[in-house]
C-alpha cells in the first residue's frame, strides 16, 4: 500500500513518500512523573521555580503517536493494527475519536478547536478538518496527494502534489473556500500559517526559497540562496528558517528570521548545524549541534536577549518546540530520551525523568504533549507547567467523617505539586490511608482513623507544607453511636428493622404518639443520622431542652444513612438532644414515621453516674439524729437511709443535665415530696405490696445543662394500704456530677 509517512524531525524541504506496508514505529516511553526546576549555568536569573504537572492521557495496546497541542486540545494519531486514525483529547471532554474507517489519517494539527490532516479515501491523500460543531468536512478531492497540512485559527494550508516533479501550496477558509497560492511549476512545499500570513520553502531545481503570503500582500520572496532556504516557521509577521550560507563551505547550517519592518537578520554565524528553527512572537529557537554530529544543543533568540543557550551539550537535545516564552525539547538525560522545558522565569525544568523514551513533544502555552514508550508501545501524555509555591487547602469535602477512618475527602487548593510518600497528606498528624493528586489543584485523600475531635489536614509538596492558621484545612472526626446504643433513652413505641442499608445493620422507626428519643452526650456537636423516604413525616428536634425545630424526613425515593441535622458548633460540655414524633408530614409523603439509625459525636455519648447515699456532697437535714442507715447487701453500696419524722430532708446538688432517684419500696413506705430547682413539688409514693430494692422512683427528666438542685421531703403522708410513712434514699444516678 501507498503510505505517507510524517515525522517532524524529518521534514525538510517537503513530506517523504514511502512505500510500505506498515507503519514504522520510533521507540519512545512513559512517565507519571513531576518536572523539578534544576540549575543551568544559562539560568542565572530564572527566579519562579515551576514543575509540570503529568497526566497519562491514554493507556492502552495501541500505537498512539504524533501529539499536537492548542491551548488545552491534544490530537493525535492512533494506529489499531489495521490504519490509523484521528483522536482528540481536553480535561473536560475526555478522548474523542474523530475518524473511524478502513483508510490511513494522518499528519494531524490543531489550532483552538480546529483540527486538520490527511487521509486516503480514494487511493491519494486528501485534506479533512473537523470542530465540534462542524464535525468531518473534507477540504479537497481531487486526484493527486495533498500533504504537510497545518492550520491557524480557521485557515488551513497544505501542499498538494500537482505534478511528476511539483508541488504546490494551497489554503482554505470557510468563508473563501479552497485558494491555490502557487502554480509556478516548482516543488513548493512545507507551508506553515499563522493567522493569515502563509510561509513555504520553494525549490526551482537548483536552489531553494523562503515565500511568503498574506491575502493583502500576495507572494513575496523573502530569501532566496544559491545553496538552499528551507524549514520555515512563521508567528505573526516573523519568519524563521534555516539556510546554509555560502561562507561555510556547505560545513554547516545558520539560522535566520525576517520581518516586514526589519527584513532579513541572520542570528547564527558559526560551523555548527543550526537547524529546525520554530518562532511563537519575536522568540525564536532551533537545535545547534557540531558539525560532526557530536552533540545537540537548543538555543534560543530575542531581539532585544540575543542568543541563549537552554540544554546542556550532554543532554543530545533535539526536536525543540516553540510557544510564547516557553521552548521544549526532548535530550537524553545519559540513559534515554526525556522532556524538558525552559522559560525566562523559571529557567530549565525536567519535564520528565524516568527509565522509559519520551519523544515528539509539543506545547501550547503552559500545556505540553509528548509521546511515551511503555515497553510495549507509545502512549499520549500531557502536563501542564505550575509555578512551585506553598500548598494551600481551600476547601474539604467533606469535612467530616468518623474516628474508624475510611472517608474519601476530596482536598481543593493550590501548589499540590511534588507529592510523594505517605507521609505528603496528613490528617492531624496521621499519613492519610492513601490519596490520588487529581490536579495541582485537587487531591482525593481517604482519612486515616483517629481519635474524634477537629484536626488539621495538612499537604506536603515542593513547596513546603500548607499552613494551618484559617479554617479550611479543619476536619472533624467523629465517633459514631449506632441506634441500639444503651445511652440513648427511648420512650413509646419503636420497632427495630435489620438492613445491610443501614449503620450498623440497622435502624428504629415509630409512627406512635408519645414516642421520642434522648441523647446525652458530652462534646461540641452531635449529628443524627437517619433514613429518609415517601412514608416519613416530620420530626420535633430540640437541644438542651430549647425551642423545637422540625425536620421532614420525606424522600421521593428511599435512603440510607443522611445526615438530616446537625447541632453545629455548641460550648464543650454536655448536652441532650430529643427527638419526638410529630405525626405531621409533607404534602408529598404517605405517612407520619420518624426513624433513627446513629448519632455522630463530636465527643462522647455520656450514662449515668451512680452517687451512694453516702456521699458526703449529699445534703441530710437535719444532719443527724432523724435519718437512719440500714445496711444490706441488696441495696446500692450495700446500705441505704431512711427517716420517719417532720422535717426530715435530703438536698442534692448537681451539674448535668439528669437525676434518677433510687430507693427501696416496701409496705411500710409512704408519700415523699420532691422539688427540682426550687419548682412546683411532686408527691412520690414508694409504697408497694412487695420490698423492692434499688427502684428508680424519679426522674428530673432532660434538663438543660447547668446547676440544678433536687430537694427530698417526708410528708408523713401514705395510701391507705401503707402501713408506714417512711422514705428512704438509697443513691442517684446522675448525668453529671454532684456539687
């Protein structure tokens, strides 16, 4: 089969013709690597460290080769062991295929969103562009080749093989269609474009020319040697090319570059081989290497910075491309190809630094495209240069998670450049169970497990650490509290339902009046987590015994495991949540249910305390001669008190948020008398037909955190079966502590 072959370190005059019957594969490698600013004698003044941030573009058993790059737009092509085909990559859009069929594509370029090559759909090549909004749309069809395609903005220009011994260069705009630019007869070839100026090498048989076109201007010859002009490159209204003067004998190869204004300036004048000049503005740069092919280096060229050297002559630097300020290059590094890259502000960057060849770059602004061999074919990567600064973390999320670890936290911010080890992201301290760098910008980090509380979140880089001094980087672990928990104090109805869904393996639902749930816990935060879904209706949730709010846990479709409230940030100490039944709901939902499944805890869930009647904080009056101890190994601490006399009281003061009294009830027992915090009294009755030791006879019930006082009275009162007025206190139970 008839194939045209394009590699851009082999283009001279014009593309090569080659019959064959595959295609020909150049060894080249694979990288995950990040670029790190070393020194370079040249680079004295280079001040903004900066590394390159790699992405592996594609991973397959595929031949992908020749990347170009516009702006943040990669193509290439990929040969799939039959003929090879047109591919397009962005960070948003992914890779898309823009041909699929039966023939050879080839000798793509990209300029924005436009897209140009060849291809052989009848035997000779033709010329095709696509956009994402135009599609395929074939340029040219005629009977002889049209090759060496490039593109700027939407003007495309090839050359097109018109005759036995000619060529000719032709252009195309969607508003002008195709325009043949030349018809002397003579090989021109190799067009370049930038915006509307066209550059082409023209050979007459002895010699060649530099040419260029601008629709205003038309044709004008720019340089035109004895021996040969060739290789020219165009930005703007600069040209640049190579041409070998009649002052080195034919040893060597100089360099030189054109403007309307300025004319012709040769910038080299020596007897190396200056060759494969690219210009982007007034910069231009070109591999120089000695006249017996030891070494190759890239330099570069201001009008107003001279020529400059970037690579090292052991770096066998080659192929340099060109974009703005920034040139790029592949060199060995002594055991393979890699790329590098070089601006005035951060000087010479190792792109790449690994075992495997990387070769064919191209950059577009910060953005670079090169190809790599994994061992087994070529593979597209790309990276984009960041300048080297301090990690700062903007945002978690999410920004909490529990003590057993496990939760992935995505981590934005900037400089996450140069991660490595287990130790680059830590969560208060601790290695993060892993993380992924996604971008300089955003890192996937799973937490480690840790105790509850909030932590800093912290990423090391080239830069240094993040600092810890704001907020983002704050992470809160908490500790998670299933809904079986014995702390939890439910009152009513509820049903316990098992489901892998849930935390813990399950959760509790009611639809009763009366129902409810208290939660005590000691922290600063409490989340409650339940499942949400058409047959749930609106909950009472109240903190601290403070006004109620409503939460609706109707769901059009059932879930699992939401975090439906959350107390916020509260005081350290302790607290009680309540939850109640409402039997309300939204006008969507079908039912009244309310469901707990956990409680996250920023701090702990607290039980009560057992305080003995013995207790020297507990208060007798009178202090002696009225109360009386009875010893027995039934009672709580093996005794308890009584009294049967006026007067006869007990005061105990407590911090917390609940007291339970305990006490013996027997036949002998009468009517106590009991206060809270100086409140209306309540008439309590340990009789009972039966003794009955450590009866929980009371309760204050939730009460808002703070001091409280509970005072205990006799009465001298009794129901008519009691055949006593005693009272007794045998200990209490508190959720605090006593004063």
């Amino acid at each position: 089969m008839w194939k045209l072959t394009e590699r851009r370190h082999k283009q001279g005059v014009g593309a090569m013709l080659r019959i064959s019957g595959a295609l020909v594969v150049v060894l080249a490698g694979l990288s995950f690597s990040l670029g790190i600013t070393f020194a370079h004698p040249a680079d004295a003044d280079a001040a903004i460290p900066e590394a390159f941030f790699v992405t592996r573009i594609t991973a397959n058993s595929l031949r992908d080769s020749e990347p170009h790059v516009s702006g943040d737009r990669v193509v290439w092509d990929r040969y799939d062991g039959s003929d090879s085909e047109i591919c397009t990559w962005t960070p948003t859009g992914g890779t898309v295929a823009l041909t699929s069929n039966s023939y050879e594509d080839g000798g793509q370029r990209v300029s924005g969103d436009r897209v140009v090559w060849y291809g052989f759909p009848d035997g000779d090549s033709e010329i095709f562009t696509w956009t994402p909004t135009t599609g395929v749309v074939r340029l040219t069809s005629n009977s002889y080749h049209d090759i060496r395609c490039d593109v700027s903005g939407d003007r495309v220009v090839w050359c097109g093989l018109t005759g036995p011994a000619a060529s000719d260069v032709f252009t195309w705009t969607p508003s002008g269609g195709v325009v043949r630019l030349t018809t002397g007869g003579f090989c021109d070839c190799g067009p370049y474009v930038s915006g509307d100026r066209v550059v082409w090498s023209g050979v007459n048989g002895a010699d060649a020319g530099v040419f260029t076109w601008t629709p205003a201007g038309g044709i004008v010859l720019v340089a035109a040697s004895d021996i040969g002009d060739k290789n020219p490159r165009v930005s703007g209204d600069r040209l640049a090319w190579m041409s070998p003067p009649t002052d080195d004998s034919g040893l060597g190869m100089e360099i030189f570059t054109w403007t309307p204004g300025g004319g012709t300036v040769r910038l080299t004048d020596n007897a190396l081989l200056d060759e494969y000049p690219v210009v982007s503005g007034d910069r231009v740069a070109w591999r120089g290497a000695g006249a017996g092919g030891a070494g190759s280096e890239v330099y570069t060229w201001t009008p107003t910075g001279g020529i400059k050297g970037l690579s090292t002559l052991d770096q066998m630097a080659d192929f340099p491309v060109i974009a703005g300020d920034r040139v790029v290059w592949c060199g060995k590094d002594g055991t393979d190809w890699e790329i590098f890259a070089w601006s005035p502000q951060a000087g010479t960057v190792a792109v790449t630094a690994n075992t495997r060849p990387d070769q064919e770059p191209d950059v577009s602004g910060d953005r670079v495209v090169w190809m790599e061999h994994d061992g087994s074919d070529w593979e597209i990567y790309t990276a984009v240069a960041v300048p080297v600064t301090v990690p700062a973390i903007t945002e978690l999320s999410p920004a909490a998670g529990l003590t057993s670890g496990g939760t992935t936290v995505t981590i934005t911010g900037s400089g996450f450049l140069g991660l490595s080890g287990a130790g680059a992201v830590k969560f208060g301290g601790v290695n993060a169970a892993s993380y992924t760098v996604l971008s300089p910008t955003s890192i996937k980090a799973v937490a480690p497990a840790h105790a509850a509380g909030v932590v800093n979140v912290t990423v090391t880089g080239l830069g240094g650490t993040s600092d810890t001094s704001g907020d983002a980087d704050d992470f809160t672990y908490f500790a998670r509290y299933q809904q079986n928990d014995s702390r939890l104090a439910y009152t009513g109805s509820w049903t316990a339902v098992s489901t892998a869904a849930a935390s813990g393996g399950s959760f509790r639902f009611t639809n009763s009046a009366g129902a409810s749930v208290s939660v005590p816990f000691k922290g600063t935060r409490i989340v409650w987590i339940a499942k949400k879904s058409p047959v749930y209706g609106v909950a009472s949730v109240s903190l601290d015994g403070g006004a109620p709010v409503d939460v609706d846990l109707y769901s059009a479709s059932v879930a699992y495991q939401k975090r439906v409230w959350d107390s916020g940030l509260l005081p350290n100490g302790l607290h009680t949540l309540k939850i109640s039944w409402t039997g309300r709901r939204a006008a969507s939902a079908t039912d009244t249910n309310v469901s707990v499944d956990a409680f996250d805890v920023l701090g702990v869930l607290v039980a009560p305390t057992r305080f003995e009647q013995t207790d020297l904080r507990l208060d007798w009056i009178p202090a002696t001669g009225v109360w009386k101890t009875s010893v027995t190994s039934y009672a709580s601490g093996g005794s308890f008190r009584f009294a049967n006399a006026p007067g006869a009281a007990v005061v105990v003061d407590f911090t917390g948020v609940r007291l339970v009294w305990i006490a013996k009830k027997s036949p002998v027992y009468g009517k106590a008398r009991v206060i809270l915090d100086g409140g209306p009294p309540v008439t309590v009755d340990l009789y009972s037909s039966t003794t009955v030791y450590r009866a929980k006879v009371w309760s204050t019930g939730f009460l808002a955190p703070g001091d409280h006082t509970v005072r205990i009275e006799w009465t001298g009162t009794k129901r008519a079966a009691a055949t006593g007025t005693n009272i007794n206190v045998d200990a209490v139970d508190i959720i605090g502590v006593l004063r």
